[in-house]
C-alpha cells in the first residue's frame, strides 16, 4: 500500500493594497464645464497671446475638451489652456484644433457672483 503524503501549504508574500486614501498619484485633472452657446476665448492650434485670441462659442462640451465655433468654423476637440497634456507634451498644440478658457467678461462676472453671495451670507449670518 502507499502512503499519503500530506501537503504542505505554500507560503505566499502578502501583496500590500493601496486604498485610495493611501494613494501617492495626484487626482486627475478635470476640465472646467462651460455650457453650450457660452460665449469663450478661443486660441487656433493652441497659439496662445493676445495676437491669437478669438471669440468662439461652445457647441460640445465633452469630458476633457469642447467643440468651439469661431466665425463660421468649427473646431472639433478644443483643450483647456490649464489641460496639463499640453504641458507634458507640447508638440500636442500643433495636432489640435485650439485651446479655450473663460472669457474676460464670464470670469468678471463669476467673481462679482461669488462677492455678492459672501456678503450676502455675511447678513444673514
């Protein structure tokens, strides 16, 4: 008759887990939403300066670029100036269409917004 060997268990290196809270990597960067029709200033080819800046409004608004229209045409998947893509890979202004940030007026009025609700809060508190 043969004899059973028993086995013996295998020992395994704990993998350590990284819950999200632990995590190291900087949170993802996400792009300030405008709304469509909103009015934005607009950059062809990611050229930014005042020589180079446009008015276009935005006709798509996706989750890391928006679709501009400047004149008559359309710039398909336009990224926001901050999008830290185009500061990793600068060759990245020449294949896109544009970059776009707020508008002059829309950022002045945002911030007109946010003192009249602080004062506001201020009375009632």
């Amino acid at each position: 008759m043969a004899k059973k060997s028993q086995s013996k268990p295998v020992e395994q290196e704990a993998e350590e887990i990284v819950t999200p809270e632990e995590s190291t990597d900087p949170a993802p960067w996400i792009m300030p939403r405008p709304k469509k029709g909103q009015v934005v200033t607009f950059y062809r080819r990611g050229s930014q300066g005042e020589r180079n800046a446009e008015i276009g409004f935005v006709s798509r608004v996706g989750l890391q670029s928006i679709d501009v229209v400047s004149r008559i045409e359309g710039f398909p998947d336009c990224y926001h100036v901050d999008d830290p893509r185009l500061k990793t890979n600068p060759d990245l202004r020449i294949e896109i269409n544009g970059t776009w940030h707020f508008s002059e007026d829309t950022t002045l009025l945002e911030q007109r917004i946010l003192e009249i609700e602080h004062r506001l809060s201020e009375l009632e508190g």
